[in-house]
C-alpha cells in the first residue's frame, strides 16, 4: 500500500487591516471562539515566544536561547499555542491564533509541517490564523508582547531545543 499525504492545511489564513483591528477595544467580529494571540521577539539578552490566551486567560513567556531567529520564536509561539488547545479540551467551535508575524501568517504551511504528530487541533475545531498589525493597540497582542519580552530575558535552563516537548 502507498502511503497517502494530505498536504492541504487545516486551516485558513486572514490578513485583515489595521482599520479592522482599531475599531474597538476588542477583536474584530469575524474573530470568534478561543481567541490566542501569539508573538516571537528577539533581544539583546535572547529570542522568547509569547503566548495569551484571552478566552481562557492562559499566559506563557517562553526563553528559547540567544541564537533562535524571530521567525523561529515566531513558530515556536504558534506550536506552543496549538499545543495550549490541544491540551485544554474546549467546546468552542472556533480556535482563533492572532500573530503579528505577517511572514509567519504567510509561511504557515511551513508551520505546519513542522507540528509534532499528534498535535491536530483542528480535529476539534474550526482553526483560523490571523495577522495582527504589530503595536496597533490590541489589547491581546500587546499582553503577548509582554509575555514574549518577559520570556526574551528570562534563563533557560536543561537541553536545546527549549521547546523539543511539544
């Protein structure tokens, strides 16, 4: 028997405008069910990822070591995200994953590939990738910047790569 690829995404892409982010102090409409947000960050002192989840109220700061690229912690953020779902079973229809990685939004068949076996959460839900527009002044995006600059600074300690778990 050959084996059989599904190389189609489970998911759908949307790059709305800053405009539609900035109407109000919420997310837009079309963004409903579990809301995340997700943001990869690079300083000085290291690379961290960021993780909020509105809906659940779920923080991460993640420290992924001083040589990871930003699109590396842009990744890794959106795994660790998927994973939060994964692991906390919800009756939401919708899973909504916010990243101001435009590059990541675009890249995310990438992603994708590199997802742990098991980790499908679009088995349960209706998944959608969103791009917000960096510092527009989400409220979501903003506490994941936070999150993702607490990470940056924070000691990594054990094995690379800090993120081989998931």
């Amino acid at each position: 028997m050959r084996p059989a690829f599904n190389l189609e995404p489970n998911y759908r892409v949307t790059m709305l405008t800053r405009e539609e982010w900035t109407r109000g102090p919420w997310t837009p409409p079309v963004v409903k069910g579990l809301i995340w947000f997700t943001v990869g960050y690079r300083m000085k002192e290291g690379t961290g990822a960021g993780v909020y989840g509105q809906s659940v109220g779920r923080r991460l700061s993640i420290f992924l070591g001083k040589y990871d690229t930003v699109f590396q912690a842009e990744r890794d953020a959106i795994l660790a995200c998927a994973y939060e779902i994964q692991m906390n079973v919800r009756p939401e229809k919708y899973a909504r994953i916010c990243s101001d990685s435009s590059s990541g939004c675009q890249n995310s068949v990438l992603i994708g590939a590199t997802v742990p076996k098991g980790v499908d959460i679009s088995t349960c839900h209706t998944v959608g990738l969103y791009w917000v527009h960096e510092h527009a002044g989400v409220q979501g995006n903003e506490i994941a910047e936070k999150l993702t600059r607490d990470g940056s600074v924070q000691k990594f300690v054990g094995p690379k790569p800090s993120l081989g778990g998931l």
